[in-house]
C-alpha cells in the first residue's frame, strides 16, 4: 500500500509533517510517498537528518514534487482550479 500525503498542508509544514513521516515508516509495511515542493522537503530533510535525500533515511519514504501551495487565505475551490500542481490537486491526480 502507498500513503500519500501533503507535506504543504497544515500546521508547521513541511516541517512536522516530514519529522512525523520519519517517525512513522519504520512502523509501517507501506511506502509514505509526501507531496510538496521536493527541493524545500530535501532541505529540511538535511536539516533534521543529516542526508540530502528522504530516500536515505528510509527506501518507503519519498517525494512526489509540486510546485505550488494552497494557502490558508485562499478560497480551497477556487485554488483546486487554478494552481494544478498544487500538493493537493497532485495526491487527487495519484489517488
């Protein structure tokens, strides 16, 4: 099974999100797949970690990049239309 996840949204993102990734893939028997802008994820990544790459933490864990963010003034129909490489409308397309 593949989880996927949007490393844009929320509270604290990316940050909370990656470290809660990291916390949970070695209690899983899934792939956790984070969608986001992969070149702020990685940075974060060697921030926390150390690597350069999420896949060296763990080979279930890695990145579906997107290119925009939704923010949290934006209205969430409105956004779905226009930003299509959003982290939200890339998990819709993947699901």
């Amino acid at each position: 099974m593949k989880i996927l996840i949007d490393a844009m949204g929320g509270d604290n993102s990316p940050d909370e999100i990656i470290k809660g990734c990291v916390q949970a893939i070695d209690e899983l028997e899934s792939e956790i797949i984070l969608i986001g802008n992969e070149e702020l994820i990685n940075e974060k990544v060697n921030e926390f970690y150390g690597k350069d790459d999420i896949t060296a933490i763990n080979s279930k864990l890695s990145i579906k990049n997107a290119t925009e963010i939704i923010s949290n003034e934006e209205s969430p129909t409105e956004a779905i239309k226009k930003k299509k490489d959003s982290s939200m409308v890339v998990g819709f397309k993947m699901l």
